[in-house]
C-alpha cells in the first residue's frame, strides 16, 4: 500500500468510527494540528475534527464514506473523490479531497470538496 492509499485509509477509517474508536482513528489519521476545510466548516486540532465528523454522523445517521475510484498523490499530495452512503445504498452527497500529508505520512489539511449534495 502507498503512503497515499494509507492516509486514505486512515482519513476512511476517521469519517466512519464513532465514539471512542473515532477519537483513536482521528489521532491515527491526522497531525495534532491537523485541520480539514471544506465549504460548510473549517476546522483544526483532534477535538475539533471529532466535533465536525459527529456532527455528520448525527444529520446522516447510518450512513458510511466510501472512496470512488483510486488514490492518486505526488509529494506531500493525494486526492480521492468519495461518496456518503445512506443504509438504503443510494449515495446523496459526494465529493473529492485533496490531503495535504507530513513526513510520516499523517495528514496535516484536507480540502474538501462537495460535488454532489441533496437540495
């Protein structure tokens, strides 16, 4: 696995744990200063983050984050795109991310992007 496929996986593994496992998938995904912005929050830090990801988890109850294609990175670069997927098996919101990742590999910002919400 590459150090892009890795901090996908782990970035993954954050946005679908909850409760005690989250915070330990946050601290295993992100730098402690680690932020992740997109158009609806703009946060940083491992509380903040758990904060933003339960947030999402109480407005989509059930639903998982499911990556759509392949990772692609260069440098400290990757991007993916992803889809949140409802029990039913639709997916009303997608996106694509670009993680910006340190020298072990750990991700220090996301930029989000949302290319698919419900209205």
């Amino acid at each position: 696995m590459s150090t892009y496929d890795d901090a996908a996986h782990r970035y993954f593994t954050a946005w679908n744990a909850s409760g005690a496992e989250l915070v330990d998938a946050v601290a295993k995904a992100w730098t402690e200063d680690g932020g992740y912005t997109d158009p609806l929050t703009d946060v940083r830090g491992h509380e903040q983050l758990v904060a933003a990801i339960s947030g999402v988890h109480e407005q989509f109850p059930g639903f998982v984050f499911r990556p759509l294609g392949s990772v692609d990175g260069h440098h400290d670069t990757a991007r993916f795109s992803w889809e949140l997927v409802a029990p039913d098996g639709s997916a009303p919101v997608a996106g694509s991310d670009v993680l910006v990742l340190d020298q072990d590999g750990r991700i220090a910002t996301v930029l989000g992007f949302l290319d698919r919400v419900p209205a």
